[in-house]
C-alpha cells in the first residue's frame, strides 16, 4: 500500500476525529456499548426495548464477533474499567477495520483500474462520513463493512463465473446472515446485486448455490440458538424477524419519529454527501449502461428504493453507501470539485465528528463521575441520553421520561433514592424539571442532587435556580459542546456552545 502525503494526512485527520469525545446518536451507545459493558464488566445501566425479552428485536452475535475481543481483552486479561480507554480502543477497531476493508474490497470491486481505484480510495478517506460516523460503534459502521466484504465475493464470482468457488459461496453465506442479524434490512443493500449475480453465476453453479443456502440456513440456527440462550428464553428467538414486525406496524415507528418518504433521498443523501449529490445522475448516454449494471452502483439504487419505503428514516442508515458512492465519484475529473468536497467535508467532520453533543462524553470520562464511586442523583436536562454504561457503576439505576397521550412525562421514578440514580429528561419542560429536583429535594434537606444541562438552556436552568431554598455551586464547565437541537431565534443565549454541571441542595 503506497500512500502520498496527501492521503497519510487524510487518514490522520480520520483517525484523530476518531478519538474526539463527539456523540452523533444515542445508538451509537445503548444498541451497542451499553449492552456490551453489561455482558462483560456486569455493571448496570440501560436496556434499550430492543434488547428486552419482551421485543427481543437485536442479535447479540454481531456485537459479540465484533466487540467480543476487545472487550475481552480491557476487562477480563487487563481489567480496565476506565470508560474512555474503552470508547477510544472501539473508535480505533472501528476506524482501522473500515480503512483496511475498504482497501481490501476495492481491489476485488474496481479490478480493471488502479487509477479509478485509488482515486475512488481518496474519497473515501477525505469523507467526514469515514471520520464520524463510521468510527462511531453504530450497527450502521458493521454494516459497511459487511456490505463491502458481500459485494467483494459478488464480484469475484462475476469476474471469473466460469469457475466454481465453493468456499466463497460458503463465506458468502456466513457474511450474508451475519448482515441480516446486525441489521435486518442488509438484504436491501444486496437485493439488486444479488439478482446480477445469480443470473451470471448462481444459474450455472447450482452446486455453489445450494452451498450457500446451505450455509445461511445453519448459519442462521446457529445464530438463533446463540440469541435465544443470552436472551434466556423459552421460545426460540429470531432477532431479525421481530425486528421487522415491529419495524412494519407504522403505530410502534410513530413513537421514534415518521418521516416522509422521500426523506432519504431529498435530505440524507445529500448531507451524508455534500456536493456530490451532483455527480450521482449519469451524464452521457453511453455512461447509462455501465452505470447501472455496476454492482455498486446497484447496491446504492436497491438500498434507497427499498429504505424510502419504511416511514422511518435516519441518515445514517445511509452510511453503508459511501464507499459506493466515492467510486462514482471518482470519475470525476474536476479539481475545483474536489476542493469543494474538502471543504464541505472538513466542515462537517468539525461540527459532526468534533463537537456534536461532546461534552457529555466529555463529562463522563471525568474521573469525578465515573469508576466504582457511588454517585448521587444525577438529572439530566434537554441533552442526548447520558451513555450510562460509562458510569461504569454495579448499582446503577436509570429512570426516564416517555411520552403518554403526548405529554412528556416521567413514571416509576423513585424520589426517595439518595444513591447511584439517573434521571434522564431528556427534552422535558421547565415546570416537569423544576418539579423533579423539588420532589427530591423536599424530603431531605441534607441530599445533594447533581444536574447537568448544556449551556444553551443556562437561562432556563437559572429560572430554577433563582429560589432562595436552593444553594448551587457550579462544578463542571466545558465549552465544547454543540447542542443544534435547542436553536431558539428569540434567545440568543441558546446558541451559546457548552455543557455545565450543578450540585443544588436545599437550604
Ligand atoms: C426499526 O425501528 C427502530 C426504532 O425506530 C430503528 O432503530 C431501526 O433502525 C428501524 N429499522 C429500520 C430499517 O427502519
Ligand atoms: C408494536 O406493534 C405491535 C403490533 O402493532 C404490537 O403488538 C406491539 O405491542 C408493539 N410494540 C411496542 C413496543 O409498542
Ligand atoms: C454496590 O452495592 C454493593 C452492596 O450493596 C456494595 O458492596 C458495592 O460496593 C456497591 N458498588 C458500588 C459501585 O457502589
Ligand atoms: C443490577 O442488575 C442485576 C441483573 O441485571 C439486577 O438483578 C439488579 O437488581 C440490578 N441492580 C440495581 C441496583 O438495579
Ligand atoms: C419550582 O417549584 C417550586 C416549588 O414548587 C416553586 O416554588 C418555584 O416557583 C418553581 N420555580 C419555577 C421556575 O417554576
Ligand atoms: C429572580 O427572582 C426575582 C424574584 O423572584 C426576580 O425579581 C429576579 O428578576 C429573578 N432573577 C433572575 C435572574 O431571573
């Protein structure tokens, strides 16, 4: 592997966003790390619905094959329990496994150009998509990876379809159940490939087909049993397909949010993307043909066509598709285009990959906070879910708000816990946050409580604290954190960045 300057100064800058305390979404924590600190260090903290017996909607084999060493390797042979140490080590896996991989499946994917390809690479490594969100422990990140080394054995078998490649099918099975566990809408990445592919290999390689049947079935028993003895339940769990029926009752989605259909296409696509939304409609007519019956690029059409159909869509469902969409893009032949996509991708690398929601992280890497101490209550005000898996606390217990009949609310909280509570209120109002730390403090004038909150509800937060029976002193400040959800045009203190800490008692 020859790198230029250039590109050893893009990794870098990859590698660094990498390790910065940014939070871009709560699954980046509670579908992942959160469930795994559980297993392997046997803390408490939250079990997010998808993982509750109840919904039993995840499958703890992809985090396990993944995750599995590393954690292995920090609590079991080294016994660390520091939470950052932990959060860096999985960027880094996350980070590294994605440059490798992609390099790797490239080679397979764009066989005939080395140019294209190492042009397709450079993108690749310049898009903040590489820098944030892929070295973020999302479902989405092993996706990709995935999805990449699928497409990689799909085109080795187009390459040469003369010949038969039993193992291939066999490690095409495996990578394909393992895809559909993780998340149990990977068949919509491969849908349209795999149809290529089974009309110019699988047709005349029925051996090779009934392999790979073969293998995904017993693959995916396998998997089940796995699931159903971690999750200890009676009946046989199937993680994918319990996903999917929760996924189709548009009733469960509208409590995560519905968005219009076109969503993904208008709106995610071209911010995962910036000005690169312009080269993804062919412009020649001899350009046509090979743009659409490229594998790649069949996998980009078939994932959106078949996503746009769920109600629900995120942006980062959509991350699988960069490295497909950089080797589209790397026929394009424009310096100024370039320098315009590093730009574009610098700056969403800083706000994305650097400051988004960063203090919270922050805080909790924070000796004071975290590490076999008992805590206080802790309340937390209008930020993303507080990973509680950082606490790295055995007696840990959660309580949060829901939202009934669209009133905001919170139940099975407990005002008479003086130790190791997190309440977290996430977006609640005013009148429900002052309400919960007076109910706390009224039955017990000595107790202290601890709220966090980011600056740009300071002013709100102050409304609270300006009551002579409340004594408060600030004990945590940092300026770096972006909060772009409470933008208020009234008040300008709501765009100022940071994140403080509170004690309050009752005096
Ligand atoms: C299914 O729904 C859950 C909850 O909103 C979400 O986290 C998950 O990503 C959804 N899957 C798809 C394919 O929309
Ligand atoms: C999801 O929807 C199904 C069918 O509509 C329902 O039986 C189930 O209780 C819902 N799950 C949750 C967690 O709301
Ligand atoms: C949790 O509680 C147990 C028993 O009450 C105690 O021995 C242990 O030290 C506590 N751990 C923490 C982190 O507070
Ligand atoms: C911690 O988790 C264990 C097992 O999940 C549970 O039995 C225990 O009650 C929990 N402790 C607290 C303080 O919630
Ligand atoms: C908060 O609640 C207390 C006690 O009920 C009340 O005296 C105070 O006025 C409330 N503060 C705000 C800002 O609503
Ligand atoms: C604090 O409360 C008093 C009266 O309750 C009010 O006059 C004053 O303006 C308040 N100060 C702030 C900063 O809200």
């Amino acid at each position: 592997m020859h790198l230029s300057k250039f590109e050893i100064l893009a990794i870098s800058i990859g590698i660094l966003i990498a390790i910065q305390p940014s939070y871009i979404h709560p699954d980046e924590h509670f579908q992942s790390l959160e469930i795994l600190a559980q297993l392997f260090y046997g803390i408490n903290g939250t079990i997010p619905w998808e993982y509750d017996l109840i919904n039993g909607a995840r499958s703890f084999v992809p985090l396990i094959l993944y995750y599995g060493p590393v954690y292995y390797l920090l609590a079991c042979i080294l016994h660390i329990n520091n939470p950052s140490i932990l959060l860096y080590c999985v960027r880094l896996q996350h980070a590294l496994s994605f440059l490798l991989i992609t390099y790797m499946s490239l080679s397979y994917i764009v066989p005939n150009s080395k140019a294209c390809r190492s042009k397709a690479y450079v993108y690749v490594i310049t898009s903040y998509v590489t820098w944030s969100f892929q070295s973020h422990s999302f479902s989405n990140s092993i996706e990709t990876l995935v999805l990449l080394a699928t497409i990689a054995t799909f085109s080795m078998q187009l390459e040469k379809s003369t010949q038969n490649y039993y193992l291939l099918s066999i490690f095409q099975g495996i990578l394909i159940t393992l895809g559909i566990f993780n998340r149990m809408t990977f068949p919509a990445f491969v849908f349209l490939p795999s149809l290529m592919v089974f009309w110019k290999y699988y047709l005349n390689h029925w051996r090779s087909f009934m392999l790979l049947i073969l293998t995904i079935v017993v693959t995916s028993f396998i998997f089940i049993l796995i699931d159903t003895n971690i999750y200890g339940s009676s009946i046989y769990i199937i993680a994918p397909m319990n996903n999917l029926l929760y996924n189709v009752s548009v009733d469960n989605l509208s409590q995560h949010g519905l968005h219009p259909r076109y969503t993904h296409i208008l709106v995610n696509l071209p911010q995962l993307i910036g000005p690169g939304i312009l080269y993804m409609i062919p412009h020649h007519k001899n350009q046509i043909k090979s743009f659409f019956m490229s594998l790649p690029m069949l996998s980009i059409y078939s994932a959106i066509l078949i996503l746009s159909l769920f109600p629900h869509q995120e942006l980062r469902f959509l991350t699988p598709l960069v490295p497909f969409i950089c080797i589209k893009l790397a026929k394009c032949k424009s310096p100024i285009f370039f320098k315009i996509w590093v730009m574009f991708n610098l700056t969403m690398g800083i706000i994305i990959g650097v400051f988004h929601q960063s203090g919270i992280v922050d805080i909790l890497t924070q000796q004071i906070f975290y590490a076999d101490r008992d805590i206080n209550v802790h309340i937390w005000w209008k930020s993303y879910s507080p990973p509680t898996w950082m606490y790295m606390n055995d007696n840990l217990t959660v309580s949060t708000t829901n939202f009934i009949d669209d009133i905001e609310r919170i139940d099975n909280i407990d005002f008479n816990m003086h130790e190791n509570y997190v309440i977290d209120l996430k977006g609640s109002d005013l009148k429900l946050t002052n309400e919960t730390i007076w109910n706390f403090m009224k039955n017990d004038a000595m107790r202290k409580i601890t709220l966090f909150y980011p600056s740009s509800v300071e002013s709100k937060v102050l409304q609270i604290l300006n009551n002579t029976h409340i004594q408060h002193k600030k004990i945590y400040h940092t300026r770096r954190h972006l909060d772009l959800d409470h933008f208020d045009i009234n008040d300008l203190s709501t765009f100022i960045p940071g994140f403080s800490v509170v004690e309050l008692q009752y005096a």
